[in-house]
C-alpha cells in the first residue's frame, strides 16, 4: 500500500461585489463549473469582497501583471476614466480610498497567472475558467 499526499487544488479568486449583476453572475459562473461531471473539484474560490477590503499592494501588482501589457494592465483593471493623471505606484492608495475604483468581477488565476476582468458577457471569464477546466 502506498500512501498519496492530498493534492491542494487551485485557487481561483473573485474581487467581488456582492450589489453588481455582472460579478454575482460570475461567481455563479465560478461555482457551476468547479466541479467535473463526476463530482471531483477542479478548483476552489475564494471570494475577496473588495468593497470593504482593498487588495493589498503585492496582490494589486500581480494582477496588473496578469492582465497584460504594462502600458494597459493598470488602465484594464481600474474602472477610472482618469487613470492617466496616476503613476502606477499611487494605484493602492486610490483602490484604498475608493474601493469602487477597482473594476468588478475580477477573477484571478494564482497558479495559471492569469486575470481577468468581467464585462457584460463574462467572456474574459469564462475563457480563464475553461483554461482552468481542461488542466
């Protein structure tokens, strides 16, 4: 007989605001397909309600790098029209400051390294998920 250590699953996590259809849609979204069809967990979801708590500078960091080119990651993950006038370094104190800054859902990948950032359809979504999914 041998013996396996348990496997620690993924963890996909939700920057999530509990009042916006679009991010209730996608953490339904998230749990529909957390599990395969013969009922074994693919991932587990952390839920960040990033309304009452910002996320922290080296979380902000990683998502921003998750999201793409450096000239847009910022821009991608803030709902400001007026992210040109901020250096990237005064991102946290703002998201600190105004919470609602931070575009909601925010889905993030930690093992894949990938992020992305709810629309109307969920597409971004849905694609990271599905990338998850077929791991």
């Amino acid at each position: 007989m041998s013996f396996r250590a348990p496997r620690s699953l993924p963890i996909l996590s939700i920057f999530h605001n509990p009042s916006s259809s679009e991010s209730v849609s996608a953490l339904q979204l998230l749990q529909a397909k957390r599990k395969r069809p013969t009922g074994e967990e693919i991932y587990n979801i952390d839920v960040l309600d990033n309304v009452n708590a910002a996320p922290t500078p080296s979380q902000l960091q990683q998502v921003a790098e998750y999201l793409g080119t450096p000239q847009s990651h910022w821009k991608t993950m803030l709902s400001s029209e007026n992210m040109d006038q901020h250096e990237n370094k005064d991102v946290h104190q703002m998201i600190i400051d105004q919470p609602q800054l931070l575009k909601r859902p925010l889905v993030v990948d930690w093992n894949q390294g990938r992020a992305a950032v709810g629309s109307s359809t969920l597409q971004a979504i849905k694609e990271l998920i599905d990338a998850r999914v077929k791991k």
